[in-house]
C-alpha cells in the first residue's frame, strides 16, 4: 500500500489518536510528577526574557543564569511568605467574624422568608461558621508549606532548562541560526510562551497593584494577601476574575456591608476590563494570544487530566502545542 492510499492514512491516523489518548492518560495517572515538571519549565520559560536581557547586555553565561536564578529565589520565597504570614493572620482573624455572619445571615434569611423561601432548608449556617473556614485556611497554609518543599526541586529543575536555554539565547543573540526543522519550531514555542507569560505576569501585576490600592482604600482586611491572590488568578484565564474577587467581597460584606462588597465587586471588574481588554492587547504579540472559545476549552481539558495545576498551564500548553502541530502540518509532516 502507497503511503497516500486511503486505508494507510486511517491506520495513521488511527495509531496517532491511540498515542495521543496513552500519552493523555499517562499524564493524568502521574499528574503530581507531570504537574511539578510543568510548573518548574513554566517558570523557567517565563523568566527566561530576563536571562536573555543580562545576555545581551554581554554577562557571561553563568553569571546571567545565576542571577535569573536568584530572581526566581528571591521573588518565590517572597510570595510564599506574604502567603503563609497572611494565611496565619486569617486564621486568628476569622472567628471576628462570626457576629458579622450570623447578623447578615439572619438579615437575608429574613428577606428571603418574605418571598416563602426557607433559606434554612437550602443551606445550614454551620456550613460558613468560623470553625468551618478556618479549618478551610489551615489546608491552605499546609498546601503552601507544602509548596516550600518542593521549592528545592524546582530551583534545581529551573537551573538546568535556565542553562539549556542559555545556549540558544547567546547563539540568537549573535545573530546564528538556532537550528531546522522541530528543534527550530520548539524552541520558537518555548519563546513563545515565555513572551506570553512574561506579559501576562506584568499585566496582572498592575491589575493586583490596582486591586491593593482600592482595597486599601475601602479599608479591606488582609489587603495585600487578596492583591497577591489576583496577581496569581490573573494566570487563569477568564475564570480567575470570578476566583480573585470572592474572598476580598465576601471580607467586605462580613465587615461593612452591600455597599462596599460592590465596589470591591465593580473595581476589580473595571480594572481587569482595562487591563486585560485594553493594556493586554497592545503589548501582546500576534499569534500568542487564543480565542476565548479555545480558551475555556483548553482551560476545562487541562484541569481534567493534570488538575488545579491544569488552569494555569492550559494556555502555556495550547499554545505549544498549536504552534508544533500548525507548523508541521505546513511541512507536510
């Protein structure tokens, strides 16, 4: 049979679809291993464009890997702290509230009862009591000293794709062609998605500045944790608007009332209007960015096989894999 007759490309295409459903279900089974290699090239891939920057101002290529590292050091331990102090502060913070809940749940229980709606029968109050969220808070805190230790492994995964990538920025940076065929389009993708990451970690850090401010302003509790959070959640695309604003509102409501959860509620979804409808396309490159259908698509695919890790890695992960199969296909292969 000719390699164009018509049963030959079925079983091709037939065997393709078999590789990709065992590649798909092997990721999903090892989904804590995948997740954590995913995650470390992710970073790499992200700070990557600050590594290439100190190249090009002529720093030697261990030095300019030693300090993107450091960066990666600094920064991380950072975030992590902000988080396990602020998660702490929560837990002593959150049984101050219990007043506030039931207060307000008695209020709504009471509109509702106006309408013949038993709220009671819909929802308990022991389901939102203090008790309750702290316990909630204390698996965040574990989930984040958890991430501290892993926090070895990454570095030393982050090191050694920094030093790989190193190579390739110093040939480009000299002017040389990188190399043919798909090691050429892979490390196109690579660049790619550092670009991406690049500015999406920029735009979300304006967005959580914006967002601290604001809340600062309206004198929200725990402002700079609910800044972080939506610096974090900006890298989930078009669900982690809704996942950034619940906790600052839900404080605010607890603590002042409709009014100002509303605000909270508005000025997040102002400032993530503008910078993600109006800064965001201006600065990223074309072809980077994925229709919004595709999006959500690639959004409930990935956290299907690798989990919550799946919602930051889907656009990365989409937009590799977008780029090698067009560009083989346009090869023919």
């Amino acid at each position: 049979m000719s390699k164009n007759d018509p049963i030959s490309l079925l079983l091709r295409y037939m065997i393709s679809a078999a590789s990709i459903v065992i590649i798909i279900a092997g990721m999903k089974l090892a989904a804590s291993i995948v997740n954590l290699i995913l995650m470390s090239l992710l970073l790499a891939f992200s700070i990557s464009p600050v590594q290439k920057w100190l190249i090009q101002k002529h720093l030697p290529k261990g030095l300019a890997v030693l300090i993107t590292v450091l960066i990666v050091v600094i920064g991380g331990s950072g975030l992590f702290s902000i988080l396990a102090v602020s998660t702490a502060g929560l837990i002593d913070k959150l049984p101050s509230y219990e007043t506030s809940l039931t207060t307000f749940w008695q209020n709504l229980n009471s509109l509702l009862g106006n309408y013949s709606v038993d709220l009671s029968k819909l929802l308990s109050l022991q389901q939102f009591e203090p008790k309750q969220m702290v316990k909630i808070a204390g698996d965040l805190l574990g989930v984040i000293l958890q991430g501290l230790s892993n926090g070895l492994l990454v570095v030393i995964i982050v090191v050694f794709v920094l030093i790989e990538m190193a190579g390739m920025q110093i040939r480009q940076v000299k002017g040389d062609k990188i190399k043919s065929g798909f090691q050429d389009t892979f490390d196109q993708a690579v660049e790619d998605v550092g670009k991406y990451i690049s500015i999406t970690g920029w735009i979300g850090f304006l967005n959580a500045i914006a967002n601290y401010i604001l809340l600062l302003v309206l004198g929200i509790d725990f402002a700079l944790t609910w800044a972080v959070l939506s610096f974090l959640f900006n890298f989930i695309p078009n669900i982690g608007i809704i996942m950034a604003i619940l906790a600052p509102a839900t404080i605010a409501l607890l603590q002042y009332g409709w009014i100002r959860a509303m605000l909270v509620v508005i000025g997040y979804i102002l400032f993530n209007f503008i910078f993600e409808n109006v800064l965001k396309p201006r600065t990223m490159k074309a072809g980077l960015d994925i229709a919004p259908l595709i999006t959500i698509l690639s959004v409930i695919f990935w956290s299907w096989v690798l989990g919550a890790a799946g919602t930051i890695l889907a656009v990365p992960l989409t937009i590799t894999l977008q780029k090698l199969v067009l560009e083989q296909a346009e090869k023919g292969i």
